[in-house]
C-alpha cells in the first residue's frame, strides 16, 4: 500500500501539488490507511530533489542510533498498512532493535488494544433501527416530559443461581503491606437456578414471578404474567395509562402477546431493536444490581432465595 502511495506523490509533485493538499487526496482514497502527513513530506522532498525512486533508500550498514526520524515514519506506515503488526515482525522488516521499534511506536502515541467482545456485530439496518427509535423516543419525551416516562413499565426474564461466587473486586480486603494475602478458591453459580420475570418502572418493584421446575417461558405463559402484572397495576398504579417496554423475544413478540396486551389498553413501545440489550434498562441496570447484591450468599431452599430476590428488587 505504501509503495501505490508513494508512485501518487510522485505523480502529484510533477503536477506541483502542495504536499498539504497531496496528505488530503491520500486521506480521501485511502482512509485509514493514508500515510502520515509528515511521511508525505518526506516524499515530496524525495522527489523534489530529483529522486525517482519509490523504494526505501539501501543502507550501507546499521545506523549508529536506530530512532532516526525516517525510521520513526517507517514505523508509522507498517501500523497503518497493518494494525495488528507486532514489535517483532517490524523489527525484522527494518533490521532494528526491539527496544528501538517499542520506543518509536510510544512516541507515535499507538497503544495495542484488545477487540471488546459484544454480544453481536450489529448491521447497519440494525444501527439504523436504533437511531430511528431512540429518536424517536427523545422526540416523545421533549413532547410529553415526565409523564411519557412515568407511563412507561419495563419487564423482563432473567435466570437468578441460588449462590453466585463473588467478583474478585468485591473480595478485596485492606492489608498492611507486608500482611499475608488472603487465599480463595475458585467457585461457579450453583447449578440450582430459577427463572424469573420482573416488571418495574420508574417509581420501583411492581412485580416478580419465578417459574416451577421444568417450566418454560412461552407466549402463553407471558400472558398469564401479563394478566398477573395488569392486576399488580391496579393496586399499585391506579388509573394510570400503561406502556409497555419489553425486548422483541419471540414470547413478548408473539402475536397472542400483542393482543393480550392490547386488550389491557395498553401502548407497546415501537419494536425493540434487535440486539441492543443496551436500550433494556432490566438488562443494563436491574438484574445486574440484583444479582451483585446476592454474590457470596448460598440459599439452601427455593423460598429463601425468592425472597431475598424481592428484597434486592426492592432495594433496586
């Protein structure tokens, strides 16, 4: 890529563009992978004086110190060419020390990072789906304020494990420096797990269910939780209009859902994104909370556990 690069500034510079408005040619046809514009005036100058060549200049030897600034630009094209390139393969492209290739990469400000998992890449419909319903719902709010808010009751399942191990964090104790640190081993969630669906909304816990053994979430179920949650409303909520917040898994989606729910009166908040457990705020807030509150707790009945649940929910 550098080579094709360096051929269009040769051509450029006979056509006596200035080397600003050659890096802003380069950036628009190459993007991220465009030469810096320090590179590009090392080039001009190049063939300026009359050089013709595109290839790096031979060396007659190893240069007394290895972070000479055409070295330090050489550096920079590789990372650019290639981003995943590692200290070691630079080093032996330029014939130079590692230390010398850490040290110039430090100087460029380039730091080497991890890709952050995320649950799915999402397409670009996908990012469009949620910049057209996150408008969307900023739109309603600047409309309607508070009460389009207040109006909104968000649900969701989550499985909760009858002992979750504590994070390393929240096991960390004050020491003396020179006091024995403390030993722990290695635990899991416990196999006993029990799944439960939660309604809240702004003002609190409204609603938990817990499923028996062997039970499964389907549309059918949902819309007895839904029954159970229109119930659950009329004492804690009365004459309050109600709109729904729930993701687009396949029981909330279902048409026996939509229409249970539409009989209650109820609004269904446009389609939830696919993908985005960032817009859940049972996903990102709720049942993170809970389960953090119950980490190094061990719960020997089912009864127990469920109770120390709606206790969290209403902490939450």
């Amino acid at each position: 890529m550098s080579f094709r690069q360096r051929a269009v500034i040769e051509f450029l510079v006979k056509e006596e563009i200035p080397a600003a408005e050659i890096h802003q040619r380069l950036q628009r046809a190459y993007g991220s992978v465009c030469m810096s514009a320090s590179s590009v005036r090392i080039w001009v100058k190049h063939f300026k004086d009359g050089n013709t060549s595109i290839e790096d200049e031979p060396r007659s030897g190893r240069p007394r110190t290895a972070s000479t600034e055409r070295n330090k630009e050489r550096v920079d094209e590789i990372i650019q060419d290639d981003r995943p390139e590692t200290v070691d393969t630079i080093s032996r492209k330029l014939g130079i020390g590692h230390s010398a290739v850490q040290e110039m990469i430090k100087s460029w400000g380039y730091r080497k990072m991890c890709a952050r998992w995320v649950p799915r890449l999402l397409t670009e419909d996908h990012k469009g789906q949620r910049k057209a319903i996150t408008s969307e719902l900023l739109q309603r709010y600047r409309h309607e304020g508070d009460d389009f808010l207040l109006c909104i009751v968000t649900g969701d399942e989550s499985w909760f494990h009858h002992f979750e191990p504590e994070t390393k964090r929240q096991s960390m104790e004050w020491h003396h420096l020179h006091s024995p640190s403390k030993k722990k081993a290695k635990t899991v969630p416990s196999a006993a797990k029990v799944m439960g669906t939660v309604f809240w909304d702004a003002e609190g816990f409204i609603l938990a269910e817990f499923l028996e053994p062997g039970q499964t979430i389907n549309a059918a179920r949902y819309v007895q939780t839904l029954h159970k949650l229109r119930r659950a409303l009329r004492d804690k909520r009365p004459g309050r209009n109600i709109i729904i917040l729930h993701d687009n898994a396949r029981p909330h989606a279902a048409r026996l859902a939509l229409e249970a729910i539409a009989k209650m009166g109820w609004e269904v908040l446009p389609p939830h994104p696919p993908s985005s457990p960032d817009l859940a705020p049972s996903d990102y807030h709720l049942f993170r909370f809970v389960k953090d509150q119950l980490r190094g707790q061990r719960f020997e009945t089912r009864e127990a556990f469920e109770k120390a649940v709606r206790q969290c929910l209403r902490m939450a």
